[in-house]
C-alpha cells in the first residue's frame, strides 16, 4: 500500500503505512471499547492485529485478523474488490491486492462501509454514530463546540512546516475560501497560508472569497474556470471517484481546481472546512423539517442527523478529488472533539428562526469579522456557477433539457473515449 500522509498535526509516528488517520494502538482501543470518536479526523486501513478480548462482562465477538477498519464517518476512503467483501467467495479482504485507499488501484473496487471492520468472518458493523440527547445548559454547549473547535483549529496550526509559518511560497499548507464562516475559521487559524478560491468569472463565490480576503486582511488566489478547465477536471473528478452523476461532478470540479492549483504553488495540503453544514445544521432543509419532504424528520436535531449520517459518501468524493489534485486535505472542523460538541447541541443552537448554524457562528464571532461570521453561502456547485456552465456545455453540444438527464448524458459523453458532439463549440 502507499505509504500515508500524515495531516491535521497528527504525527506520522502514530500511524503505518497499512494504517491512516490513527495509529493501530488507538484503532485496537477503539475497536475494543466500540468507541466510535477515539480522537483525531478518522481512520482507514489494515489493522494487522485485532485487540485481545479482555472484557469478561461482554461476549467476545467472532473476529479474525488481520482486518480492514474504516472510522465512524468515512473521514478516511478505504475500498476494497467486490469479490473480496463477498462473504460466499473465498478471496481475502485484507491480502495486499484486495484492497486500497484508492478506487482505482482496484478492477472492481467497493468502499468499505463506515464504521465496519471487515475480517475473515466476514464485514461487521462495530461504530455507529453517537446519538447523545441535547445539552440543556445552552452555555455550557456552546463553551464545548468553542473548547472543541479552537482545539482542533490549534492542532491545525500546530501542524505547519516552518515556511508555511513564515508564509513563504515553499510552505506546506494552503486554505480553500469560499468567504463563509466555515473557511473563515480554518483560515484565521492559519494566517500565513495562502487562501484560494476557484469560480467562473462574475460567480458569487469569488465575490464573496474577495469581500472576505479583504475584511480579514488575507492573500486570496483566485483560479477563474474556463470551459475548457472545466471539461478537463470533469473528466480527472469521474475518474478519481468513479462517480459521473452532475450533482457529484459539480460539487468536487472546484474543489478539484482549487486543489491542482494550490498543488502547482507548492502547496501538498489544503484546509478544507468540510463537514460544518452536516454537524452545525448548515442545510436549509434543517430549518423547517417537519414541512421539507427532503427529510424524513420532523425536528431540527433529526434532520442535522440525517445530513450528518451524508458524510461518508460525499467526504469519499472529496477526499478522492483532492488527492486527485495532488492534495492531502486537512479537515479541523470533522476532528472527533467537533463532532462530539456538535451532536450534543439542542435545535435553537443550530437553527434560530433563518439563522443557521448559530452555535458556530457564535465561536466565530471572536475569530473572524462579522462580514465573515454572518456570510449566507452558496452550494458550491451554484456559488461558483459550475452547475450552470455544465448546463451550458450540454446543451451546446446537443444535449437539450428536454432530454432527461441531458448533463448526465453529457458528462458520460465527454468521459468516454468519443468526444461529445460539439464538444469545443463557442
């Protein structure tokens, strides 16, 4: 396997190269204690010895090592050939060519499923996500997201290499921007790293990135996507996530450009803030869930835990796509702390009449301007007119709305070895 790259000021000393996000100590701890937040920003891999079973009050359960772990959220892509997690065949999970942290290592690669371990006996689930009641001191919740995430933002500048301390061009670490209060924070952390931000020209979130770089006093890079850009990364995110569904190619195409061109700068981390609209009732179908047939919810806390339970899939497009671009991303506001002072938090600390993540806007508002804290933000895919130029190209090249599914039909198209018809068109 690919040696690991350590991140998020974690030592490399703490883990293996079968191993990523935690050392096998702490994954044996976690699997023993079927703790789903064992500290840190998730784990993925080969875990060559599983523990002893010294729980006397508990039935030993029926395990055989070695075995492929995968944390609680999916922090970590792990995948594994589909005849391997077939029970009724023989073939190992875990020998060296069954498994890999990229899909396409693999003939027919299957994610390992979040929080299983996958062993001789077959894939188990061990971790499920804590469902804690709400905290009823408002302040003391809000005082252990603030505890939590100025922990996590500390490990991340902690984190640095000298020269991105110094703010030199050979520093390790750069910061996604989008303007809002999610990449406000990472970026304040960090304050020597370079912030960059990807958009066709005229979208709203290079607007916003600038407004922000501004008030907060920061180089901004800004990477203006052409057709052509967009054509090009299109292809590279379908063929680093195995995905070509619009939806999925829209939301990683920026993240994909602002990651290849922070990787050209020198850069081999990017700060992303992933993970703040799940845990902090980002979404506006959290508001009023009761009325939105987009959850199955009737509360506020219900539907943030449905957004929450989202993470594995889209945080496996994103990771993938990153490192696609030569990245490996840093992800202060998933650490385990964040995640835990997040799912304690009650309905008015996530949404309070239109306002939304309320109990991270609040830590914010120490940290960064209120032009920054009090941002509303776009879906990416929107914000930085991706899904509107992908429209455009389609139909340009002959795909009419019409047609159902007509950029699907596009994207499959311009994945394939044929180029599309009018492909290239103004």
């Amino acid at each position: 396997m690919a040696p690991d790259a350590s991140s998020d000021g974690q030592s490399s000393e703490d883990q293996s190269s079968d191993l990523r996000g935690a050392s096998p100590n702490r994954v044996r701890a976690a699997l023993r204690d079927a703790d789903p937040l064992p500290g840190g920003r998730g784990f993925a891999g080969l875990l060559a010895d599983l523990p002893k079973w010294d729980l006397p009050d508990r039935d030993a359960p029926n395990r055989e090592g070695p075995a492929l772990v995968r944390g609680v959220l999916g922090r970590q892509p792990l995948f594994a050939e589909a005849t391997a997690l077939d029970p009724d065949t023989e073939r190992r999970s875990t020998a060296p060519d069954a498994w890999a942290f990229d899909r396409t290592d693999l003939k027919d690669p299957e994610p390992v499923p979040a929080g299983s371990v996958v062993s001789a006996t077959g894939t188990e689930r061990v971790w499920r996500l804590p469902d804690p009641g709400p905290e009823p001191d408002r302040e003391a919740a809000l005082s252990a997201v603030d505890d939590a995430v100025s922990a996590a933002l500390d490990d991340l500048a902690s984190s640095l290499s000298p020269a991105s301390a110094e703010g030199t061009a050979d520093g390790d670490l750069a910061v996604a921007f989008s303007g809002g209060v999610d990449s406000g924070l990472v970026a304040a952390a960090v304050p020597e790293a370079p912030c960059y931000v990807a958009g066709f020209e005229g979208s709203h979130d290079v607007a916003a990135a600038r407004e922000a770089a501004s008030a907060m006093e920061r180089d901004l890079r800004v990477v203006e996507i052409t057709h052509e850009d967009l054509r090009r990364a299109v292809r590279a995110v379908a063929a680093a996530t195995g995905r070509r569904n619009p939806m999925d190619v829209a939301i990683a195409v920026p993240l994909f450009l602002t990651a290849e061109a922070a990787a050209a700068d020198g850069f081999d981390r990017l700060a992303v803030g992933q993970g703040a609209d799940e845990l902090f009732g980002g979404y506006s179908k959290v508001v009023d869930p009761a009325a939105d047939p987009r959850v199955e919810a009737d509360t506020v806390r219900g539907a943030r835990t449905e957004t929450v339970r989202t993470l594995p899939g889209q945080l496996e497009r994103d990771v993938l796509a990153l490192r696609a671009a030569g990245v490996e991303p840093a992800t202060p506001l998933l650490d385990d702390r964040v995640v835990a002072a997040a799912l304690a938090l009650p309905d008015d600390l996530l949404v309070d009449g239109d306002e939304r993540k309320v109990a991270l806007r609040r830590v914010a508002a120490g940290r960064v301007p209120e032009s920054v804290h009090g941002a509303d933000k776009k879906a990416v895919q929107y914000g930085t007119y991706v899904s509107r130029e992908l429209d455009r190209l389609a139909r340009q090249a002959g795909y009419k709305r019409r047609m159902d599914d007509h950029v699907g039909k596009y994207i499959e198209a311009l994945c394939s070895e044929e180029k599309p018809a009018g492909e290239g068109r103004s």
